[in-house]
C-alpha cells in the first residue's frame, strides 16, 4: 500500500505561529500539513484500483470511494469509511449487499452516513439509488415506491436528516416523514439539487427557475419552517447561474456565481453581503471556480479548473474569509516539497473544524483519496493513531 509519508516519520517542518496573508495575521491557521493517501481494498498486485475522499465528520472520519479489483483487474467501487486505521466496506443496498457504491457524507458522530449504491429495478435492469447507512441498520433505500428511484444523498446530520437528490429534484429527507421537496413555485420538473444539510436541518443547493430565464439559482432551505430562499439576488443583472455547495452549522453558505469573465467561488455568510473569490489567482485561464466547502472557523476549500481544458484542476483554501482574506493557497504548497512533487491535489471537497482537508488527487501518477492534516491537529482519528493504516477486506 502506497503512502505519501509515515505518520510515525518525525514531523519535518514546525508550525509557524501566524500565517500571514495579505498582510493580515491569522494566528490560529496553518503553514504546513501532512498528507495520507486514503488506501484503495486489496487487489492483485498488478491492478491498480483508485480511490476518492468526499466527506469528513469532526471526528476525522473520511468517507468516499474506494476500489478493489479481481484477478483480471476488473474494478469496482465501495462506499467506504476510513476510521480507526482501517477502511471499511459499508457494503451495498439489500438485497445486493456486495454490489458497492460511493459514499458521499457522514455525520459528526459517524454512525450515519449516506451516498449512491447501485440498485436492481423491478422490471429489469438496474440504476443507482440514494442510501443512508446506520451501524444499527446497515445500508437502506430512500426512495418514494416509484419504479425507477435513482438518486444521490449527499449530505447528513447529527439527527439523521438527509440532503438527497432524487429523480433530479432537490429533497429533505428523515426516515419518519420520508421525501419532502424543496422547490420554488417557478421551478420546473426535476430541475433542482440538494448537496449539503447542517445540524439545525438547513439544506443548500440549486434550482432552475423559470422567472429567471431558466437559470439556475443557490438556494437554502430551512426544514424546521419549510422557507426556501434565493440566494441569487436578482439585481445582479450581470451574473447568470448560481450555486451552493456547502454550508456550517452557523449558516454560512458557499458555491459559486457564474458571471461573463468566468465562475466565481462565492461565499454567503449568515446575514452578510456575498464574497466573491478572485478569479485566475493561478494563472491564465482558471476561470472557472467552485467553493465547496465551509466550517466553523470560515475556511474554505475548492476547486479552481481551466475553462480552455487541458490544464489540470487545482484543489485550494482560503482561511478564515470572514476576516477579510480573500486569498486562496494551492494545497500542494500547504506540503513538504518531497510530498509536493508526489502529489497532484485536483479537488478538495470538505474541511473539518481541526482543518484537516479530504479530497482527490494524483499520487505518484495515481488516482487516490486524500486527508490533509495540519500539524497543531495531534491526533485527529477516533483510534488515538494514525501510524498503521490497515485495509479491510469486505
């Protein structure tokens, strides 16, 4: 199993008291992390499986995709959690409990966690479903009884309430009520996306509106009252799309802003004016910015890609946007120069309240799930270690 470095190699670089950006001292922020490779479940030696980190909880639990391969190197994915040293294997939806799937977010107390498994259709065929997965229940279905219930969950909270994206409509989901749809009155038929729900039961996302050219607009859905609002002011004639991709528990919301230079990662902070990020911060070309995630602190990861193509995308924070800065670092210069030329960061997807980053990226020429942890953070795993990563074969 290949990894970037030992975590029982001594630390090479201390952490410097405050990071300066733009001028201003954010003591608490990070100058340098580590970096794991997230392992891929055990294949003959001659394949080479990927594997990709979506989400992490606050315990430092990760969850995504990892592959594993047959003795043809015919691959397939599993929804997985990387915790305690291990990568666990969830399984798939019953009856089809080894036919895999991704996991696309966990709560902060790890016994949930949700995400797509593939799924057989009554009539035949198959397609892909949304799933919650419990340590009490293993992996169910979240569906409605129709015939073709393809669907995404991607995000769940501390009370098992669920962000999903079903049949292509945005929806809020708990297992008592089931499916509740989240739309506005102009917004056509499966033409919405729900991606990330907090602990107070808050889900964002985006939803095509017919007022509004057809265009698509962030918007944040409160359960708790049923509101819905736009989050794409309509006097910003000049920006045409909208979307967001996350939010915190205090309500801050992040995405981006489509406008005629290029897309903007955009942040919304509760009851403040909109912060668009600078475009082209690494070089011509990279105009097209996605913020993804946001936590407690304002930090903020994303992905910045060329509109021409060709250039490879780049994983990026911006730390504490509240405070006033606006810059973002390119993960790789957060690493060890060793670390850095192993690796290629293409997305970041989730930061944590200790910093620590989940994503994907190349490693040594391989497509592999990252976590990036900063040196203040000591521990970070439920286990207390973090120096023996072992795969668990499902």
């Amino acid at each position: 199993m290949n990894r970037s470095i030992s975590l029982a190699t001594p630390i090479f670089a201390a952490l410097s008291v405050a990071l300066m950006i733009s001028g201003v001292a954010f003591a608490e922020a990070p100058q340098n992390y580590r970096i794991v490779e997230l392992p891929t479940l055990e294949s003959p030696p001659e394949c080479s499986p990927n594997s990709n980190a979506i989400a992490i909880n606050e315990k430092g639990q990760a969850v995504g995709v990892a592959e594993s391969a047959s003795a043809a190197c015919s691959y397939k994915g599993h929804a997985v959690i990387w915790k305690d040293g291990e990568t666990v294997d969830l399984g798939g939806i019953p009856p089809h409990t080894d036919w895999g799937g991704s996991a696309k977010g966990i709560n902060d107390t790890g016994d949930a966690v949700v995400g797509w498994a593939p799924i057989e259709l009554a009539g035949g065929g198959g397609t892909g479903g949304a799933f919650i997965w419990t340590e009490a229940d293993g992996m169910s279905l979240i569906d409605d009884g129709n015939s073709f219930p393809y669907g995404q969950a991607w995000g769940v909270n501390n009370s098992y309430e669920v962000a999903v994206t079903y049949r292509d409509k945005a929806y809020y989901w708990t297992s008592t009520e089931g499916l509740r749809p989240i739309e506005f009155t102009d917004t056509p038929d499966s033409n919405s996306a729900s991606w990330e729900i907090n602990n107070s039961g808050v889900v964002v996302g985006y939803s095509r509106r017919i007022s509004a050219g057809n265009l698509l607009h962030a918007f944040k859905y409160d359960s708790a009252t049923s509101t819905i609002t736009d989050l794409h002011d309509a006097d910003w004639d000049t920006y045409d799309q909208s979307g967001a991709y996350g939010i915190n528990d205090d309500g801050d919301v992040v995405g981006f802003i489509e406008a005629p230079d290029g897309e903007y990662a955009s942040v919304w902070l509760n009851g403040q004016s909109r912060i668009d990020l600078p475009i082209q911060v690494f070089g011509p070309g990279y105009v097209l910015n996605h913020a993804e995630h946001i936590n407690a602190h304002h930090d903020v990861v994303g992905i910045d890609k060329s509109g021409a193509g060709g250039e490879p995308a780049i994983a990026w924070v911006a730390f504490e946007v509240s405070a006033g800065n606006t810059d973002r670092v390119a993960l790789t210069d957060l690493l060890s120069v060793e670390d850095a030329a192993a690796w290629e960061l293409s997305s970041a997807f989730e930061i944590n309240d200790s910093r620590q980053i989940v994503g994907i990226g190349l490693h040594n020429g391989s497509t592999r799930g990252f976590l990036m942890t900063p040196f203040l953070f000591e521990d970070g795993f439920e286990s207390g270690t973090t120096d023996a990563w072992s795969v668990v074969q499902p």
